[in-house]
C-alpha cells in the first residue's frame, strides 16, 4: 500500500497508546479514521487530538469481546464512511497470574479481547476489504508471541494463537488485493501494565514475571511507559511496515533481538536476554515524534 490518504481505516483499542498514534499518523497521513475502544473517556481524548486533522473521524465504544458488537460494526462504517480499507486489530490486555491461579473466566475474558476479538473483526470485515482495490489486515500479536516467560500463559496462548492466525490468512490472501500483516511489539510505553489485572493469590510481586521485581503496581506501571519506546515511534514503524507489505512487523530492536534468541537457543532464549537487552535500556526511542 502506497498511502493512506483517502482511506478508511478501523483501529480498535484506539484510546491509548499505539492504537492511539495508530490513528494520529493514519489522520496526518489524510485517511479517514474509525477509532473504537471499549473505554469511552479515553476514545474521546483520542478523537479531541484528532480535530486538527482535516479528515472525516467516527469514533465507536466497542468492547471486542462482544460479537454481536462487531457483526453490526461494518454496516455502520459503511454508513459514515462509505468504504473499509483497513483494519487495525489492537485492541489487547494481560493478565498477569499463574495458570493455577487463573480463575477460568479470567482466562475467558483474556481470550475473548486478544484472540476471539481479532478472528470475529476480521471475519467481519473480510467481505468489505475484499471490495476494495487495495486493502489490509493488521493483526497485534507481540514479542510474546514468539517466546514465553512464566505467568503469562493466557497472554501468550492468544499472542501466539494471533500469530497462527494472521500467518495462515497471509497465505491465503497471496496474491490477492488484501494484504495482512502480523504485528510484534517488543517493549513499548504505554498503559498496557497500569492497566493489566493480576492475580492477588501469586506470592511473588507484580511484575515478576516480566522481570521488573518487587514494585508496586503503579511503580510497576510508570516504569514500564517511561521505559519503553513511545508508541508514537511503535506506530510510525507499524505503518511503515504496511507499506512495505512486510507480513511479519517486529517493532523496536528488542523485538528483534528476542526473536533471534528463540532462534539461537529455542530452549534456554531467556539466557540471551540480559546481553541483548541492557543496551537497549539505553539506546530506545523514549520521545514522542515532533508535530502530532
Ligand atoms: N506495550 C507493549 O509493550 C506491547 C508489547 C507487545 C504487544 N502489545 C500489544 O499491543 C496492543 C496495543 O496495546 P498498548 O500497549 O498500546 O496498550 P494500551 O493499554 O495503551 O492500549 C490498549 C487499548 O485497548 C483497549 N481495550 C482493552 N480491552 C478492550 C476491549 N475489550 N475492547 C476494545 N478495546 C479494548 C484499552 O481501553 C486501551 O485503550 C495490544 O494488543 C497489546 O497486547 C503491547
């Protein structure tokens, strides 16, 4: 894809953080956006820095875990916008818990937003994009689905399951106008941490399993958005990726680096991971990109 000027596109999660700059960037690019979130106050702070755009923004509360939600979504961008080009599947939360203390609807509620709500939005759009001459899936998994790290286990089973996903779709949309892309993130700054769940029954501290030691939640949760690669660079380098038609979009060079860890050693990556990881503290793009 060339440009996203005149096009639509449907971003979900699009209250915060790179779903947020997802639609920032599609907006300075000149594309219309669909910006959804189940959360309402911050779709609508999302929509505010939107007004400076000349471009036609509708904005949504969707929880994609509800289906029914999403099956009467396409009709009502059609309504406003007159056409799909692409969507964005963003929208993520984790759980951080062991397995034995997940509760099952806890584990539900983890697959029904990561997992069921990428499959149940692309097979509703499917049709749409399917009309347009040029046209794109872009599907969130992360670092995570590629490798794993105690207590997260429902977030990898969705993160990898992502993945299967989008890699089967890429190869069977070959050749067609509908390009679809696999997103992996490594660390990026946003609220994913502030507002992820954890399971108060763990002994070990919040955190733990993401190697950030005995915080506080908060702690836990600033230090992961100060740390990590803005998401306005995370959301620059997602769309770069779609022009390209790259199938596989690694995001920050930590990203990378882990992914050629679980390559080097598939069963002890995580020995690579204070190596690789300690320039990066240092060398990461922490700064929003100039003039949103
Ligand atoms: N931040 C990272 O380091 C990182 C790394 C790898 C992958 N990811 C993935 O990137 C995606 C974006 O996350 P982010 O880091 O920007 O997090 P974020 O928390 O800043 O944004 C996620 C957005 O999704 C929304 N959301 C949550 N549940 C929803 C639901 N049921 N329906 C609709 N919207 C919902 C939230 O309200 C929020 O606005 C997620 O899929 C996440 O798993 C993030």
């Amino acid at each position: 894809m060339q440009s996203f000027a005149q096009k639509v596109a449907v971003i979900t999660g699009a209250g915060s953080g790179m779903g947020r700059y997802l639609a920032i960037l599609i907006a300075k690019a000149g594309g219309d956006v669909v910006i959804c979130d189940v959360n309402d106050e911050s779709l609508a702070e999302t929509k505010t820095l939107l007004h400076k755009y000349n471009v036609a923004v509708s904005s949504h509360i969707l929880d994609v875990a509800d289906k029914d939600a999403i099956k009467a979504l396409p009709e009502k961008v059609i309504a406003q916008h007159g056409k799909v080009d692409l969507v964005f599947n963003n929208a993520g939360v984790t759980f951080d818990s062991t397995f034995e203390n997940l509760a099952e609807e806890q584990w539900d509620s983890v697959m029904d937003i990561n997992l069921h709500g990428v499959v149940n939005m692309t097979r509703a759009f499917m049709p749409y994009l399917k009309d347009r001459p040029e046209a794109a899936i872009v599907n969130t998994s992360s670092i995570f689905g590629m490798v794993a790290v105690a207590k997260q286990s429902v977030y990898h089973a969705t993160k990898y399951a992502v993945r299967g996903f989008t890699e089967s779709l890429v190869k069977e949309q070959k050749g067609t106008s509908v390009q679809v892309h696999c997103v992996h993130p490594g660390h990026i700054g946003t609220n994913i941490l502030s507002t992820a769940k954890f399971n108060e029954d763990d002994t070990t501290g919040p955190g733990s399993s993401l190697g950030l030691g005995d915080k506080t939640r908060e702690e836990m949760g600033d230090m992961f958005k100060t740390h990590g690669m803005h998401p306005s660079r995370a959301a620059e380098i997602i769309l770069k990726g779609v022009k390209k038609k790259k199938a596989r979009i690694f995001v920050g060079l930590d990203a990378k680096l882990i992914d050629l860890s679980q390559r080097l050693m598939p069963n002890h990556y995580e020995k690579l991971w204070p190596i690789f990881m300690l320039p990066l503290f240092f060398l990461r793009n922490k700064k929003a990109i100039k003039d949103l």
